[in-house]
C-alpha cells in the first residue's frame, strides 16, 4: 500500500475560469503559462505543465496537494465535480502556481529534492458554487477546492 510522503496546502488565484502548475525551473519550457491553454478541458498538458479550467471566472481556489510513494487510494467519484489524470516531469521537483491575472504566485509545491515523472490525479468540487459566485459578487475564497496526488511514474 502507498504511504503519503508530503502534504501542502496552497491557494490557486482563478483568472478567467483557469490557473496552472508549471515546473519552477521554466526557463526551457516549450510552451510557458499561459499560451495555448485549452479552455474547453478540465485539466490539460504541456510538457512541465499543467492547465486547470476552474468553474468560476474570478476567485481564489483552495489547493491540498498530497504526494505519495506509489499509486493513491482511489477517491469516491461522487464526492467531486470533476476529476482527470495526467502524466507531469519536473526538472528541479518544485512547481510554481500560475495565475492568468497575476503570473507567478509567490508559493511552490515540493514534488521531492530533485527532478523525476511523477503522475498526477486532479479532484475539484465546488464549480457550480464558484461559477454562481462569478455571476453574483465576483469573487470568492475555497468556495472551489482541487485535491492534487502525485506518485512517481515507473521508469
């Protein structure tokens, strides 16, 4: 059974309904945050990145990361909106939260103390609470909240 290795909670500032993970070490990354993220799929790829469509336009998500020695227990579907899987390689371990209003937020989440494959399960729930929110007073705080849980990929 998988031990979970770390935890961090972060927050996630949403511009027009998306923010991003990107490796910190992005001086070399093809496609930097924010160009060509696909606004149509909850959670989409670039190579050390990961793009995260919110349901709200403009708000602050709430972020728990969890990173485990092997593949996590399975969550109960029925407890979130939304849920996806991706493949993520990290250079230096560390990974920046991008805003599409902001850029760069000041905290990182720690993979491990160096580069390596990970895979990564993304959960939200909340999207419609933060999609009225959008549509009412205009922002908000945890109102959506993502469970990200990484595990290194088999080599």
């Amino acid at each position: 059974m998988a031990a979970l290795v770390r935890q961090q909670d972060v927050d996630a500032y949403v511009g027009f309904h998306a923010f991003g993970l990107q490796e910190s070490d992005d001086a070399d990354l093809p496609v930097p945050f924010p160009d060509d993220f696909d606004q149509h799929a909850f959670l989409s790829t670039h190579p050390g990145r990961l793009d995260i469509t919110s349901g709200g336009h403009t708000h602050t998500a709430a972020v728990h990361v969890e990173v485990w020695d092997g593949p996590p227990p399975q969550q109960d579907r029925a407890a979130w909106d939304e849920m996806a899987e991706a493949k993520f390689d990290s250079t230096s371990g560390q990974v920046a939260v991008w805003s599409m209003h902001t850029g760069r937020m000041d905290d990182l989440i720690t993979l491990a103390d160096d580069g390596g494959s990970w895979h990564v399960r993304v959960h939200c729930t909340g999207r419609a609470a933060a999609a009225a929110l959008s549509e009412g007073e205009g922002t908000g705080h945890g109102v959506e909240r993502y469970l990200l849980q990484f595990w290194p990929a088999s080599p």
